[in-house]
C-alpha cells in the first residue's frame, strides 16, 4: 500500500534529481585534466564561442558560393487569383479580397490582390483588387460584371 504524501514527506520522483558533475577535480572524478575539453586549441578554451558559418579558418560557404541578381527591398507581392476561380460564386456578388480569404481561394489576407484572366468566367460579378491584367478586366465585362480597383 502507496504512503499518501504530505507535506512531510514529499520527494522527488526517482531519477529526476542528479549530483552536479564536479569537473576538473581530479583524475580520479573521470572528468579531471582536460575537464572533458578535448584537447589543445581555441575550442577548448574558457568562453569560446564560434559565430555562426565559422569553418574553422577555411573560406565559409555563404562566401564560396557566387552571388548574383538583384533583390528589390521595397517590391510589391501580389496574391495573384484567375478569373476561373471566381465561378464559386453568385451571380452579381461583390468579390472582395475579404471574401477570397474567407472561401480560401487566396491564403494571406494582407497582401495585395491581382486578378489574371486564364480561364473563363460564367457568373456577373463585381471584382475589388489591387491590379487587374488586361484580358481579365476583359473577360469580367464580357460575362456583364464590373473590375474596381482598390487603393
């Protein structure tokens, strides 16, 4: 039969404490000389720490490889969605960015939104975005909706 435990006799379970590894104390403690350091060198030293893609010396590979082209730090991202895509919803609704995020038709919410004209649309709708393509604004007027830009 398990003792209830109380406040007087609380324990830790069984194997969870452990005696701090004293280092250096001796050859007798199994950690004395090097005090598990390994040998001579940098990396053996007292508060050594080496930056990250450090290769000992030898020429990093960030730097060995070749840079090229040209990132713009300011471009604009678009969530680009196809006229195609736009059948799921009724005729003369008003499709917003909002409502795309809700149906999952574009996965961020924040980004722009672009409307490219690849397939077909069937249903009149009034299309908010950021951007149109030419063919889409198109193929928007031609099914009898209307595309307004966004700001």
């Amino acid at each position: 039969m398990a003792i209830k435990p109380t406040l007087s006799n609380l324990k830790p379970p069984r194997g969870s404490r452990h005696r701090k590894v004293r280092v250096g104390r001796g050859m007798g403690s199994k950690m004395g000389k090097t005090s598990g350091a390994g040998n001579k060198g940098q990396q053996s030293r007292r508060g050594y720490s080496r930056r990250p893609g450090f290769e000992g010396g030898q020429m990093p590979l960030h730097r060995r490889l070749p840079k090229r082209g040209f990132s713009a730090p300011f471009r604009k991202t678009y969530a680009v969605v196809n006229v195609e895509s736009l059948n799921v919803f009724d005729a003369g609704d008003t499709v917003s960015p909002d409502m795309l995020f809700g149906r999952g038709i574009i996965r961020v919410e924040r980004e722009a939104l672009k409307i490219l004209g690849s397939g077909e649309l069937k249903v009149a709708l009034t299309v908010q975005a950021h951007a149109f393509s030419k063919s889409a604004e198109e193929k928007i007027a031609a099914a009898g909706g209307k595309a307004e830009l966004l700001k």
